[in-house]
C-alpha cells in the first residue's frame, strides 16, 4: 500500500517500487507510473494503486471425471497486472487519501475471476476424460487446459491480466476410490515380492543343496581316498614283510651256508688233525715196536709223571720199588 502523510490541506504520497499509482483531478489523468511520490490535495484528487508484481494464486476446486468420479484439483496460478492503467479503469483500484488503503478488495476481484476461469477449463477437461485417464496421464493434460484458458481468456486480456505461469500439484481421486485403485498394484508388487521371496529362497534351497552335495562328494572322495590309502598301506606293510622274511630267509641260508662251510672246514681240520694224529700215532708205535718192554715202561712212567699233578712229598717203598727194580734186572739179563 501506499504510504500517505497527512497535512493540513495537503497529503503526500510515496509510492513503491513494484505498484502503479494514478492520479486523477476532475476526469483527468493528472500523473501516473510506478514508484511515483507527489503532493496532492484530498478533497481533488483520485487516487488509484495496482500492484506490478508477480502473484501466486493456490486453488484447489473439485471436477467430475466422465465416469462421475470425483476428482480434487490442486492447482497453483502466477500472475501479473502488465496493463495498470487499463485494469484501474475495469477494477477498482481506488485509495482513501487518508489512510492509503484500498475501498474494496481489487486482488480478491481478480483472484476470484482467475480462479472461475481456472476452473471452468479444468472442469472441462476433467469431463472429457475418465479417472483412470486422467490419473495415468497425470497433471499435463490439466496444466496445458488451465495455460492456455487463462493466457487465450478475452476477459482477463481486457482487464490486463497476464498469465505468468501454471501449475498443477495433484489430483486425487477419494479417499476410497484412491485405495480401490491402489488396490491391484499393491497386490501386483505384493506378489512380486512374494515371487521373489520365493525365489530367494528356492535359490538359498537349491544352494544348500549343492552345498551338501559338495560336502558328500567331497566326503566320497576322502572315503575313496583313504580306503585307497589304507590299501596301500597294507601292501605296503605287506610288501615290507615280505622283504623282511626274503631278507631273513637270505641270512638265514647265508647263515647255514656259512655254518656248514665252518662245519665241513672244522671236519676236514678235524680229520685231517685225527690223521695226522693217527699217522704219528701209528709212527709212534712203528718207533716203539722193536723197542724193550723195559723202556717202554719207564717211557710210560715218564708219560705218567708228566701227567701227573704237582707231588709236593712221595714216600716209595720197598713193596712198590722192589717188582720195578726186579724187573729191571731181569730186563738186563735178557740183554
């Protein structure tokens, strides 16, 4: 709003930057512009102010599908007076020059024409296309209608209201109707995650699976490899003893060859000891043949003592030197 000072018989007027001021002294223009700050007189002049500014209008109204559904609309409209001068003459724009403030309400005016305007081209549109349509295609159908109603609109053309932009947030069917067209996706998604629920765990069955197949297997093959082992081993255990008893049995015949060796060694030393000792034996007694009985016997005797263990003492006597002596004599006689 403007900002008016009072005084005496005179006011001042200091306009902003972003609003269209114009003055009027008995049907004429006496100045107008934007950012404007003059003197002027109460009881003469017609003061008029419109905003230059971009404006947003929030709308949300309800429209009726061609299956009589009921639809919400939630819409947002940018706007701009680009005519002032001819939307001051279409609207009443006026100031009190007391207190600087609007007589009525010009921005509900126009607020009120767009949002009819809005309204009747999103009816329309809405009318021409069923819920489910209109729901699928989303909010451009509905955007595009309310642009280009507003921007071709011959009324809001000659009040000099220009469309700076459209926007449509939503649209959203009843609350019931919404959750009935919700319905088979969520029961398609739910089913998809159940799909994969079990495929997940058809997946995790088919992996355990293998997995246990994979242990089994390997479980075989440790079996198979440790009976393979065990048999080896006891060919081996058993190759080994046999080693051992061909080994044994080796030694065993080197033993006995060695011992009969010794023992045909030891038998002919033995027998050719026995023959040389049976020859001189026999030499002996060739020797001693033609030798006399009397010396013979002191050769025995001589034998005898040299067999004889240590005598520390002998005592002969007459009884056993006397048949020795006598038979020495008679020995001498022979002679």
């Amino acid at each position: 709003m403007a900002d008016i000072s009072r005084y005496p018989f005179v006011r001042h007027l200091r306009g902003n930057p972003i609003a269209y001021v114009s003055q009027l002294r008995d049907g004429a223009v006496v100045r107008e512009g934007v950012g404007l700050a003059f003197w002027f007189r109460p009881l003469k002049a017609v003061l008029s102010e419109v905003p230059v500014d971009d404006r947003e209008l929030p709308l949300l109204f309800h429209a009726r599908t061609a299956d009589f559904q009921d639809l919400a609309v939630q819409a947002a409209i940018t706007y701009r007076i680009v005519d002032p001068a001819t939307a001051a003459r279409r609207i009443d724009f006026s100031l009190d020059p007391e207190s600087g403030q609007w007589h009525g309400s010009p921005l509900d005016q126009v607020a009120g024409l767009l949002a009819d305007t809005a309204q009747q081209h999103g009816l329309a549109t809405l009318a021409s296309l069923d819920l489910t349509t209109a729901l699928a295609r989303g909010v451009a159908p509905v955007r595009d209608a309310l642009a280009d109603g507003l921007t071709s609109d011959e009324r809001l053309t000659e009040t000099g209201v220009g469309i700076v932009g459209v926007r449509v947030m939503a649209l959203r069917p009843e609350p019931d109707v919404e959750k009935a067209l919700q319905t088979p996706t969520r029961e398609r998604v739910q089913q998809d995650a159940d799909r994969a629920t079990y495929e997940r765990r058809a997946l995790a069955v088919e992996r355990e699976r293998a997995i246990g197949e994979n242990e089994l297997q390997t479980q075989i093959e440790l079996a198979t490899r440790e009976e393979a082992l065990v048999t080896q081993r006891g060919l081996n255990d058993r190759r080994k003893a046999e080693e051992m008893a061909a080994a044994s049995q080796i030694a065993a015949q080197a033993e006995a060859t060695r011992s009969r060796t010794l023992a045909e060694a030891s038998a002919d030393a033995t027998r050719a000891t026995g023959m040389a000792e049976a020859e001189a034996q026999r030499a002996k007694l060739e020797a001693y043949a033609g030798t006399p009985e009397g010396v013979l016997l002191a050769l025995a005797v001589q034998e005898l003592a040299a067999n004889l263990p240590r005598i520390e003492n002998l005592v002969l006597t007459p009884d056993l030197i006397a048949p020795v002596l006598t038979r020495l004599g008679l020995g001498k006689d022979a002679a």
